[in-house]
C-alpha cells in the first residue's frame, strides 16, 4: 500500500513508516500531522483524486527540523570587479509516516 501526498508545492510517494524530508513545516517535533492525498493505491485498487482523495488522509509524526547541507552560489560581473560568494541552507521538517487511511 503507498499514496501519494502533496506538502509544500511537492508531492512524495510514501509507504507506511517511510522517513522523508520535506519543505519546512511550522509544527513542533513529536506532534503529529495530517497530509492531503493526492492518489492512494490499495489492494482494492488504484484511487486518483481531483484535486484530493476524499476520505483519505495520511499521519505522520515529526521527528526532526533542521537545515540541509549548505550550498554556495558565486555571482561575477565581468569587468567590474565585482563577485559575491553566497551560501545556503534550506530548511526542512523530516516526517516518518505512521498510517495511510484510505
């Protein structure tokens, strides 16, 4: 059994007790979340939804938020002497989903 959520403008292919990084969420770690299902796959069959699944939601539990590894970006102008090295790191919430309903 796997369905398909959508968060953060993404959508993810999760199985129960699967570990995944998404998009920053604004929930503290150990609570619990809710995700809308975007298609759900079970053994009675395949549901697609328009845009959602109705009567089907898929929890989870946090266990982390952090920042990801630090990428660097150089801007450069050529012959203006100008150059900038800019670094960043993307937050992310890592989610390890409990049940899929549906």
């Amino acid at each position: 059994m796997y369905a398909i959520i959508q968060t953060g403008g993404k959508q993810y292919k999760v199985s129960e007790l699967d570990k995944i990084k998404v998009e920053k969420l604004d929930v503290e770690e150990g609570s619990e979340i809710s995700f809308d299902v975007v298609a759900v796959s079970t053994d009675a069959g395949f549901k697609a939804g328009t845009p959602f699944v109705e009567g089907a939601s898929v929890k989870g539990k946090v266990l982390s938020n952090g920042k990801g590894k630090k990428l660097y970006v150089m801007t450069y102008k050529p012959k203006k002497n100008e150059k900038k090295k800019i670094g960043h790191r993307q937050p992310f919430t890592e989610v390890q989903i409990t049940a899929i309903v549906g």
